[in-house]
C-alpha cells in the first residue's frame, strides 16, 4: 500500500503536517488492557456504584428506574440497528427509517400530537427549542416558565436562551403544588408559557386552564414532562389544548445511565412543522411504488441550511428513539395503561403510608409516581443512615428550593413493592 | 458486474406496527398488583394512547426483520466521508451495559456514584491529554451539541474582557453545524474560502478578522481531507485581534498522537466521541461530544464539574463564570463509557496506529481511483479523500447514481455533495479497520461502475436493484408530508 501511495513510511504521509505542528512525544495514557483485564477493571469500577436491586431508590426528579424487557434490551442491541448511520441513504436504512417513523407516530399518540420529530437529546434540552421555536412562529422575545419545571430543565433553557438576549419570566407556584397563572394577564409579548406536568413536585398540572390562558395572551402553550408513562394514564399534552408537548421519553425502555443518553421527545402541530428543530421521516413510495421512509422536509436542517437553520442539531438520540418505540410497542394499549395505573397506585400507597406514620404530604394536589413530603429537622442524618440500610429516601428540595428545606421528593414506580415501602416507612417511623 | 459482496437473500417483509395485533395482547410481563387500586379523579385520566396491543413474539418479529433492512459497520464497509465509520468493538457494549453503569441514578448521592464519577474524571484526563488541552466538559451530547457549548464560551469568555464581538469566521469547507451552532448564539457567521490547495491562506483570514470578530471555526484537518497548514500563524493572527480559535474535531481520527490541537494554538474545540473513539453511531445517535479548552477558558466551562477532593469524587457547581448547564444531567454517561474502554484497550500505541492506519488507507484509496474519478485535490490526503463527478459528466452520469449503484455491490456509498466547495463530491473515508482486500473490493466496485457508466448507464439510473426498496421518492415526500401514521 506505500508503494502505491508512493511513500516509504508511514511517516511521510504525514508530510503536509508542517514540522513544528507535530506532537514528538508519546502520549501519556495508560498501557493497552487485554478484553479480559478490561473486565475486570470496568467491573471493579461498575460494582462501586449504587444501583437496584441491593438498594432501595426512592429517588425519581427525571431519572426513573422502570422494568426493561429482556426483548427491548436485546433488539435495541440489534448490530444493524446500532452500527448505522443517519438514514441518509434511504434505500439500505429502512429498518432505521421505518423504525423511526413508527416511533414518531407512537410518541405523537402518547402527547396527543399531530406530529413528533425523530428526537432530541434530552428532556431539557428538548424544552429549549421548545421555546425557541415559540419565540421564531410568535417573533416575540419573552417567555413564561413555571417554577415547577425541573429546576435542572430551567438552567439549561437559560443557557440556550441567555446569549441570544431572549427573556424568561418564572411563574410562582401555590400552596397545591400547582403553578400559579394569575399574574399571566399582565405579562405581555409572550411567545410561550411553559409548564411541566406531572411538575417537578409529581403534581398534575391543570393543562386545559394554562392553555387557555396561553392562548388568550396569543402565545403558544408548551407542555414539558420528565416522566413519559405519565401519559399512559394521564389526559395528554394535545388534548388539553397545548401545542408543543416535549420532555424526557427515558422511562420508556432506556436505561437510566447515570442520566444519559436519554430521549428528548418533541411533538406539536402539523401548522408549525416547517418550523420544528429535528430531523423528521416521512412515508413516500420508491420507484416500484411499494410504501417506504426517508428522511424529510430537510431544509429546515443545518447542513442545507445552514447558519439560517431551525436547530443546529445534527447527531440526535435516534437509538434511543428506536428503543422508546420497541417498549411502546411491547407494552401496547393495555399494559401501558395497567403499569401507569400501578404506578400511580404504588406510589398512593405510600404517600397514605407516611401520612399515617405522622408525616407531612406538603402539597395535597394530585400526583402520578412523585410526591413531596415534610420530615422532621435535622432530618440528613437520619437520610445517612439510611444509606447504610440501603435505602436512598427521596431527594432533598433544600438547594432546588431554599424554603423547602426538610422536604423530601420520593418517587415510586413499578419497581417497587409493598415489603419495600412498607420497610421505608418503618424505617423513616424509627426516626 | 463480477462477483461481488452484494447479493440479494430472503428479505421479509413486515408492515407497520399498528397493523399487525389484537387487542388485550401484551409482549410486557406486568409487575404483581400488590397494592389497592387508588383511582385518580377521572377529570384527570384520558383513555391511554392508541398503541396496538401485540404478543412478544409480534414485537420480535418486527424488529428482527426491520433490523435485516439496514445496512450498519458489522453489514460491510460504510466509508461515509467525516463520520468515521469504523469498527465499534462488542467489549464497549458489554462495559456500557454493566449493572453500576446502566443503572446509576444521576441524582443519588456522589458516596454511591463513586465508579462513574473516576470514570469521567479519567476520560477527561485521557481527552485532554490527546488534544494538548487542559481541561474538559462531558457534558455535551453530541459534535453540534460541543459547537454550541463552544460558542458560549467565546461569548462569555468576551463579555468578560468587557466586550461583545457580533461575528465569528466559518470556512466554506466546514459542516452546516458550524454556521447554525454560531447562529444559535447569536454570532454573524462570516465565511472565508479556501485557496486553491484547498486549505485556509492566512491572507483570507487576516482580511476579515477585526475587532468586532469574536473568533474563528476550523475544522483540522478540513472536510477536503488536508491539514490546515497554516494553522498556526492563523491562530497567531486570530490572537493578536483578540480572537479565540475554536476546533471542530469531527476530523481527529486522522491526528491521534499525531498533532495536539492545543499545542498548535487552538483554545478549543469539541470532539465526537461516536466517530473518533469508535463509539456506534446508532442511526444517528446518541453521541457525546466533550469540549475540550486551554486554561483561561476553563472558568467558562458547563456545570457541574467533577472533582475531587479528600479522595472523594465529588460533582461541584460552584463555577461562577460556568456558562450555565447543556443537559440537565451529567452528559451521554453510556457513550462514555464506551470511549474510555475504548482509550484503555488502545493504549496510546495504538490509537497513534489506528490515525496512520486511517490516512494509509485514505491514501492508498485516493491512488487507486484518481484514474477512474476525478480528484478535486490531487496532493496527499488525511483520513479521507475527495472526488467528484466531473468524468462522467459526458454520460450525464452524477454522484448520486453511482453512489446508489455501490448499494448493489455491497457498500455503503460515501458522504456526497458535501463538502460544497467540490461540485458533486465525493467524499470517501475508509477508516483504519478496513483491511486492504475489503478496501480493494471497494476500489473494484468504484471502478466497475465507473465502466458501467459508459457501457451501461441504465443499471445506474436504475440503482438500487438489490436492496429493500428502489430508490425512493424523496420529492413526493417532501411536498406531501406524512410523517405519522
């Protein structure tokens, strides 16, 4: 092969590198591991960490341990799925594409949508284009976002929108653990108004009245969720008058992965399709007139056009996408509607639980799988001792929301039973 | 056509989801009930989404058999031009899908998170010391994602020298990403051309570069393949304006232990952990891509940050200049932990091997086909060369139709009408896990179409034959959009 490059080394194909760009030295990283070493290392390093089943995690705020199915875990591991490209060459990418387009349409049924895109990151950065598309069909510089988005969603729509110089105005939350909309009417150029719901606290958000209230004010009404399967019980984002509807799909099928990759799921109105971020696929025919996908309406993209775009975003999380859809389909119409059901109720139950054990249930509006709780001052050393027991009980509110400190958010899903919650409360009962 | 790769095998069809099932069916084994029901106020619950209801067996099938449409890097050669498509070795899944790693909980506290926090404080360590750079932020999920990261450091790093700079340089040789990721953070993209060898004069820079410019974007080496020779005396000239040179590392696969772009007067720049570090490209992600900058832009970078203090790893929040948050968590943890297995069992041996390795076959690739296809750049090449159509213009032939006939010989096509300086490029990168009798099968296949082309130009109208489906129609898709079903 030199011979035919017309090189003597490997070195001289280095030849258009001038000199004094050229790093001499070796590279200070550690010597090749062997498959076997590997193992052994990465194991040490993965049994250092804290996971289910040796301990108990009451913990959710948008990363949410649910049952995976042995089928999803191993089609999403499919190799012709996961060693491919971008489906730019629609006719050896149907499995993508189709899979894709399966998603977009399960994902547009969950949010009540009219159309999905083929993903986004993640929940929160989802959010921001959410808000960034409000801010290009409205040409309006401000938007409203609720206190009760998860406060990690909130820092990161204000680094998307910071520097561009666009506006955010939080909206307050009551004493129900709802956003409070009273004070929208004397906000004025709004783009969008933005809730999550279930909220950061669990709470179910009033959807059809912010809608409203967005859409008097001539602003679109975006709709976030951490918590997907909420849906599957839940009245969803479309039918409740929201026009965007975006969040975090992990629940559906994605491991929790130290909270990424995730799924950013993004769907709204087919009105405003030319102006969402994301690729999108499309059913077409090929020449024989046999149904197939490719990707589509592409000028709204980065690599045609560029600087002019609707997002930058090339690389999205489209195996992650793939992997929502092979859940969905798994767990159809009836199971999704059952374990959403269970979740609910599991976490009733313990809510009920703590209650009679004395404690205090801090905001008394419906939830889904999330709740907030009061436990007594001085509560972190019990939590540390809890630790020990293995036991993770919730998540501390103080340094998300200073005057709720001592409240705990706890989270129940699926995967927990009644001899786990029943431990948890005789536990929390001892302190 | 001789004997080649491609053939056809027994491909089955399979409809969409929803047309297959019946109701009450569930491929889920629902967890025990074991608590009362505790109805939610019915003014709350909808009827639940319109999924079709199908067996496990249903669900299986589908996936199988869609899978079996899709061509991936385990299918055959994918010598997709800029997105490094090499081998991603099995041993990086099984690390990913470890029990500690899959199962971590962002939120839980750092005592039980001990094993992923080494793990990215480690990677950043490795990154910055591959790059020449000084410190590193994981935090970005993916090349376009590290652009605008990268983006709103040079701003704040401006704002903090007082001033706001309204534009930035982009190359015409660089990705769409380049141009839209300034635009997201409200730079005035101001491109530059390249000269005739293809790479960046100083000249064109020093032009356009003033005090209201807040930097430049180079992608090194260029979509063109070459190595940006004059990248230092740019950087220089960028500098004295008080500028800062961002790095599009979407190219390093040609460059590991070879040239450190810290060392060469980049202040930073993103890498794509699903190219270079071999981590898979999953049909378009997720991928990671860390920025990587020199030190007096390590205030800026996104939070948290890992750190360690007393022996302990600890995730701190306390950088006031940070530029604020990307994700809301920590990054794609899964990707990373396939990069790094990948850094450890390459050693730094290797990966130096593995950049040679790419350029070898680039170049060889380049020799072999410069007779058949036009080159656009004849002068040695990095990892990846450029052609075009432009000889087979006389049989009205074009980039797309041969790219579609080398689906029928069992390859991937290459990266084309990108970049947009070459008319009908394209764009080829081999990779370094390419063996050279899959590469000479290729270079064949590239020859035998380029016969074909005046022989028999049907069979390139006609391309695809041998695939899933014909050759789509993207235009009807475009004007009636049906994107749900």
């Amino acid at each position: 092969m030199l011979k035919v490059v017309g090189a003597d080394s490997l070195d001289d194909l280095f030849s258009s590198i001038p000199e004094d760009c050229r790093h001499k030295p070796n590279l200070h990283l550690p010597e090749p591991l062997t498959e076997w070493e590997l193992n052994d290392f990465m194991a040490e390093l993965s049994d250092t960490i804290a996971v289910s089943p040796q301990y108990s995690m009451f913990v959710g705020a948008g990363s949410y341990e649910h049952h995976i199915p042995a089928t999803v875990s191993s089609l999403a591991g499919r190799s012709e799925l996961v060693t491919s490209y971008t489906p730019y060459q629609p006719e050896i990418s149907q499995g993508t594409l189709q899979g894709i387009y399966e998603y977009q349409t399960l994902a547009a049924r969950l949010l009540g949508m009219e159309v999905a895109n083929a993903s986004l990151y993640d929940g929160a950065s989802a959010l921001a284009e959410a808000l960034l598309m409000s801010i290009r069909i409205t040409r309006r510089k401000k938007v409203a976002i609720s206190s009760l988005i998860h406060p990690l969603y909130r820092r990161v729509v204000k680094t998307y929108l910071g520097p561009a110089g666009f506006e955010l105005v939080e909206l307050p939350y009551l004493a129900n653990g709802r956003t409070d909309i009273s004070k929208l009417g004397a906000i004025n150029d709004l783009a969008a108004v933005a809730v999550q719901s279930p909220n950061f606290f669990g709470c179910i958000e009033d959807l059809q009245a912010i809608g409203k209230k967005a859409h008097e004010k001539e602003a679109l009404s975006v709709t976030a969720f951490t918590e997907a399967l909420a849906y599957g019980l839940l009245k969803n984002p479309g039918s409740q008058g929201s026009d965007i509807g975006c969040g975090e799909g992990q629940s559906l099928g994605i491991p929790q992965s130290f909270g990424g990759p995730g799924l950013g799921m993004f769907a709204g109105k087919m009105k405003y399709v030319r102006k969402m971020p994301g690729r999108l696929v499309g059913q077409t025919v090929d020449m024989d007139g046999k149904r197939g996908f490719v990707l589509t309406l592409a000028t709204r993209e980065q690599h045609i056009r560029r600087a002019k775009a609707t997002s930058n975003i090339c690389t999205n999380n489209s195996l992650c996408a793939l992997t929502a859809a092979m859940y969905m389909a798994s767990v159809g119409h009836t199971g999704i509607r059952e374990l959403a059901g269970l979740n609910h109720d599991k976490c009733e139950y313990l809510k009920k639980g703590l209650e009679k054990a004395g404690f205090k249930i801090t905001f008394d509006s419906p939830t889904f799988n999330e709740f907030v709780v009061k436990f007594p001052v001085g509560f972190e050393t019990a939590y540390e001792r809890l630790l020990e027991k293995k036991i993770v009980a919730g998540l501390s509110l103080a340094t998300y929301y200073p005057e709720l400190s001592d409240h705990y958010l706890l989270c129940v899903t699926e995967t927990k039973t009644k001899e786990d919650m029943d431990e948890l409360i005789k536990e929390l009962g001892n302190y | 056509m001789k004997e080649t790769l491609g053939t056809t095998g027994l491909i089955l069809d399979e409809p969409l989801l929803w047309e297959k099932g019946k109701k009450g069916r569930c491929g889920f084994s629902l967890p025990r009930r074991d608590v009362v029901a505790s109805p939610l106020d019915t003014e709350l619950t909808g009827d639940g989404p319109d999924f079709p209801d199908l067996s496990e067996v249903d669900v299986v099938r589908h996936y199988t058999r869609l899978s079996t449409w899709n061509f991936g890097i385990d299918t055959g050669m994918y010598p997709l031009g800029s997105c490094t498509m090499k081998y991603n070795p099995k041993i990086n899944e099984r690390q990913a899908n470890l029990p500690g790693f899959a199962g971590a909980h962002p939120l839980a506290p750092p005592s039980l998170q001990q094993g992923a926090l080494q793990l990215m404080s480690e990677l950043e360590q490795y990154l910055a010391e591959i790059t020449g750079m000084d410190a590193v932020t994981l935090q970005p999920a993916a090349g376009a994602h590290g652009e605008l990261t990268g983006m709103q450091i040079i701003r704040s790093y401006h704002k903090s020298k007082g001033s706001s700079r309204s534009k930035i340089i982009v190359p015409d040789t660089a990705h769409g990403t380049n141009p839209a990721s300034a635009a997201l953070c409200g730079f005035h993209p101001l491109p530059v051309k390249s000269n005739e060898q293809g790479v960046l004069s100083l000249d064109a820079v020093v032009e356009v570069m003033d005090e209201d410019t807040a930097g430049i974007m180079v992608t090194n080496p260029n979509t063109l393949g070459l190595f940006e020779e004059n990248i230092k005396k740019i950087a220089e000239a960028v500098h004295s304006k008080g500028g800062l040179v961002y790095g599009d590392g979407a190219n390093m696969n040609a460059v590991m232990g070879i040239v450190r772009m810290g060392d060469i007067g980049i202040d930073l720049m993103h890498l794509n952990l699903h190219k270079t570090f071999s981590t898979p490209h999953g049909g378009g992600g997720p991928g990671s891509g860390p920025v990587c900058v020199k030190s007096h832009l390590e205030p800026f970078l996104p939070v948290p940050r890992v750190i360690k203090r007393k022996n302990q790893f600890l995730l701190s929040e306390d950088f006031p200049d940070s530029i604020g948050k990307m994700q809301a968590f920590y990054g794609n943890f899964g990707v990373m932990v396939r990069a790094y297995s990948y850094i450890l069992s390459m050693g730094h041996k290797n990966l130096r091997k593995a950049s040679r390795l790419s350029v070898l076959n680039a170049n060889y690739v380049k020799e072999m086909l410069k007779g058949s296809l036009h080159l656009a750049y004849d002068r040695p090449c990095m990892h990846e060369c450029v052609f075009s159509d432009r000889f087979q213009k006389e049989q009205k032939i074009s980039t797309l139709e041969m790219a579609k006939r080398l689906m029928d010989y069992g390859f991937h096509p290459p990266t084309i009408y990108f970049p947009l300086v070459v008319h009908g490029a394209i764009m080829v990168e081999p990779t370094e896990t390419e063996s050279k009798e899959e590469i000479d099968l290729f270079i064949d296949a590239l020859k035998s179409i380029v016969n074909e082309a005046k022989e028999a130009p049907e069979l390139l109208r006609q391309a695809p034959k041998k695939c899933k489906a014909k050759k789509m129609d993207e235009t009807a898709a475009a004007r009636h959009p049906r994107l749900a079903g």
